[in-house]
C-alpha cells in the first residue's frame, strides 16, 4: 500500500515537474503568473483526487496509475492515446510561446475563468471516480456480470 501511495505521489509530482518545464520553456521566462496559477489549480486538484483515492480506493488508484499509449493493446486505441497524449502537450506549449512572442492578449476574467473550469473539471473526474470505481485508466474486458475484483479482466 504505501509502495502504491509513494508511486502515485511520486508520479503527480513527475507530471507537475514536467508540465511545469514545458510551460516555462516554451514561455522562456518563470515571469508568467498565468502558468504558476494553472500548475497550482492542476496541482492541487490532483492532489485531493490522489489523497481520496489513497484513503477511499487503492484498488482504483492503482488502475489509474497505468495509461496512455503503451498501456494500450489495441492499435487504434494506441493511436488515440498517442494523439491525446500530443494534444495536451501542445495544450502546454502553444499558450507558452504566446506568452513568449504575445501572440494575444487575454482578459484577466478569460484567465480566472479558464482555472475555474480547470477546478471544475477535476470535480466532475472526482465524482466519476467516487461513483464508479471500475474508472481504469485503460477499457478492460472483464468476464461475469458483477466482479468484485479486475482479476479476470484482460
């Protein structure tokens, strides 16, 4: 269990780092208020989710913990978790270069609103999660109606 919890610690924290240098890279400055706000409203969101699960759902944090494109064993789905994956790394570069060469100006309520729909966002995954705790991060097929554990799914 505590491996489990230091995994998904260590991982949010991996993320964080990593979001954190492609957003500052990109804009090519840490003077960007907008990125610091983003990263602490995407932190601590999940955060809180990470903690729930830790406490309320292991078995649901550890299926969460393993996604994206090699953990795919269909192609199309590899595909579409490769695109994803691409699409939220351009998620993080694009406002950073135009930050970088003001490609735009954004109005301070435009900003507040989008880490108000981040937030959001990460309230609606919360509920998802505490209602169904068969969320994997992957689509398993699973054997039986009702399972009471993931053993039988491949």
């Amino acid at each position: 269990m505590q491996n489990l919890n230091a995994k998904a610690i260590g991982g949010l924290l991996g993320l964080l780092f990593t979001m954190a240098a492609t957003l500052f890279l990109s804009a090519g400055t840490l003077h960007y208020w907008q990125a610091w706000v983003f990263l602490a409203v995407f932190g601590a969101s999940s955060l809180t989710i990470t903690v729930y699960l830790m406490k309320k759902d292991p078995g649901l944090l550890e299926r969460r913990m393993y996604g994206g494109p090699t953990a795919e064993n269909i192609t199309s789905q590899k595909i579409i978790q490769s695109l994803t994956a691409v699409s939220f790394i351009a998620m993080l570069v694009v406002p950073g270069l135009g930050h970088r060469f003001g490609w735009s100006i954004v109005s301070l309520s435009a900003e507040v609103a989008g880490d108000v729909l981040v937030a959001l966002g990460f309230v609606i995954i919360f509920f998802v999660y505490r209602e169904n705790s068969f969320t994997s991060a992957t689509i398993d097929v699973c054997a039986g109606p009702v399972l009471s554990k993931l053993a039988d799914c491949h």
